[in-house]
C-alpha cells in the first residue's frame, strides 16, 4: 500500500483578510520552501482576503452516515479544505488578533476538524502534515507565543506534525510585531531598515519554511519506505495512499 510519491506539496495560508504581514513573512517562508528542492517541491498559497468563512453552526451534519465529511455551509470553506486535505506540509501565517488567530481562520479551523476526521471510510485519519506557525501583531508580547501556540495545539488535534524554525529566533515558529504600526507593509519597511526585530522575524520565517518542508520529505521518504504488513492501523490509510 506504500506510495512512492516524492514531490511535496507545500500550501501557504495567510489568514489575514487583507494582503499585509502576514503575507509578506508567508512568501520568505514559501521562498526558503522552494529553496529546499525546486523540482520537487511545489507551493500554493491562500489567502483569507476577500472570503466567506461561516462559523459552524453545530449541526452534526457532518457526523451522520449519509452525509459524512460534508459540511452543509456552502462558501469558501470546500476549496480551502480541499487545498488542505492534498498538502504534505502547511504553513500559517496570521495577524494576531484578541490575543489569538482571527476569527474567519477559527472558523475554517473548527470546521476542518469536524468533517474531515473520517476520510475515504478511514475513522481518525493520521494526516501525518507538518505544520508551521508565522504570528505577527501590532504590539510586543501581544499574544503572538499564545497565536503560534494554537496553530500548533491545532495541528497535533488533526494528527499533524507542528514543526518549527532554527535557534534562538524560533522557539515555536516565527514571530513580529510592527513596532505599533497599522500599515500593511510595516514589517517589510522595518526589514528594509534594518530593523533587529523585523530581522529575528524574517530569519525565523525562512527558517521555519525550510524546516516544515524538509521534514515533510523526511515523512514522505518514510511512507515511500514503509512495510505496511507490520503496519496495518487503517488509520494510516489515507496518507499512505495520497
Ligand atoms: C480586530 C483586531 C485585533 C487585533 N488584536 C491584536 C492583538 O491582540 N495583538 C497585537 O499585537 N495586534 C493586534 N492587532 C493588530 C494586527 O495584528 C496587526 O495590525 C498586524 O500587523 C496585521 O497583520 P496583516 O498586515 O497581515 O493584516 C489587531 C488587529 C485587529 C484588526
């Protein structure tokens, strides 16, 4: 059942709903990504801008026999799962919002966790993903750890690997703050300042890309290579296959 699959697919999310940080430190980390292979590797990116988000409204649709992993909200919702469900590895990158991810990628996030959790008759699919979190606010110590922190809470609940970046500027994943600045681009300025802080974000952005991308080859070299007679948990299935 193994699959001999060695490209890797790399899917960027910036969650924020307008074009800004979060997208400027998503596209150094889908660069360095890149970087890792650029035949095999291959990148997405989405963003939040412009997209409907509804929350879930509890119908246990989802769960029921006929109409299971089928959300009964038709918006934006099916295209991102979908992106979602084909990527080997997942990049966030949020503006931190209240302290925590905003409330449109909350939205996303609850019902991905619902409607996928059985996949092609598999019951709790191991997804195997690695996941990266890039947070960046307005402010310094302003719920950025907190945000990052969720993203990876989130991806070991959907049976994913929460991988960070390299040394001291990437305990977790990346982190920046726009030295209380609004604009969309303040990150980007500060970098091109010569700022220390939009440096330390920057360097932990290409880091943790690098990092998520080559630990999604390392799983994918371990799938291609596993004997799934001495393996037969059915929870393994999909990414054995996909
Ligand atoms: C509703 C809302 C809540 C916010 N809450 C926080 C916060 O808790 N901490 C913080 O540092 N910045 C906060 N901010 C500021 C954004 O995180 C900041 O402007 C960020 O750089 C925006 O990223 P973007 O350019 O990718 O949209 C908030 C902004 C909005 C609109």
């Amino acid at each position: 059942m193994s699959n001999k699959r060695t490209n890797i697919k790399v899917l960027g999310i910036s969650g924020s709903p307008r074009i800004g940080n979060s997208s400027y430190l998503l596209s150094i980390a889908l660069q360095a990504a890149q970087k890792v292979n650029n035949e095999l590797v291959s990148i997405d990116s989405y963003s939040f801008k412009g997209k409907k988000f509804g929350p879930c409204v509890a119908c246990f649709k989802c769960g029921e026999e006929k109409t299971y992993g089928e959300c009964t909200i038709k918006d934006d919702f099916q295209k991102l799962r979908d992106k979602w469900l084909e990527a080997d590895a997942i990049i966030y990158a949020v503006p931190v919002y209240h302290l925590s991810i905003p409330g449109q990628m909350k939205c996303f996030i609850d019902r991905l966790g619902n409607t996928v959790k059985k996949i092609r008759n598999v019951p709790a699919p191991k997804f195997m993903k690695t996941v990266g979190a890039i947070a960046q606010g307005m402010h310094f110590f302003a719920g950025q750890e907190l945000t990052i922190s969720f993203i990876l809470h989130h991806a070991v609940l959907m049976n994913c690997i929460p991988v960070s970046g390299d040394g001291w500027q990437s305990y977790l994943g990346a982190a920046g703050w726009t030295e209380a600045q609004r604009d969309r681009d303040s990150i980007g300025k500060l970098y091109g300042a010569s700022d220390r802080d939009a440096n330390i974000a920057v360097q932990a952005a290409g880091s943790l890309g690098q990092r998520v991308t080559e630990m999604a080859f390392i799983i994918r070299q371990g799938i291609a290579n596993v004997d799934t007679t001495f393996f037969p948990d059915k929870s393994y299935t999909p990414v054995l296959e996909i």
